[in-house]
C-alpha cells in the first residue's frame, strides 16, 4: 500500500484485490469511514478519500483475530424427568 494519508476508493480496491463497487458499497454501508472531497459534497457524484486510519479499523473489524469472547460455564447437568406414576381407580 503507498504510504499516503488517504486513498482513493480505487486504490483501497486495488489494495483489497475487490471490485470497486464493492468498496463503494462498505462506504455507503458505513462499514468503511470515507471523506467526500468533491466540490459539493452531496450533489450525486462524490469522490471519496479513505484515511489510512480507517482502513485499519476496517482491517482489524474483519479480521479472524478478534479477541475470544469470554467462555461461558457449561450448565449444569439437569436429572432425567420423571413420568408421573399413573393410578388407576
């Protein structure tokens, strides 16, 4: 990855090896933090800048290295039921 301080939508998909509408697709999901740097920002054509911070997140957020969540304590044993005893008059 270039050692710059933003990328651009295309880079971050060249660095990920996916197509670029699918980066287009973790921005607008807001799964991916993106800065619209167009001159006016909301008018249909935006042209997103990716901090280098945020690709970090985005890396470590799917990453298979999450931290193990606690264990929980197996419950315990639970004896078997008994079928009441049928009495017949």
């Amino acid at each position: 990855m270039p050692e710059q301080t933003r990328l651009t939508a295309k880079q971050f998909a060249e660095h990920m090896d996916v197509p670029l509408p699918k980066v287009y697709a973790w921005i607008l999901s807001g799964e991916l933090r993106a800065l619209d740097v167009s001159l006016k920002p909301g008018c249909g054509n935006p042209r997103w800048r990716i901090p280098v911070e945020a690709i970090k997140e985005f890396e470590e957020a799917r990453s298979n290295r999450q931290p193990a969540a606690p264990q929980a304590e197996p419950a315990p044993a639970r004896a078997p039921r008994r079928r009441p005893s049928r009495q017949y008059v």
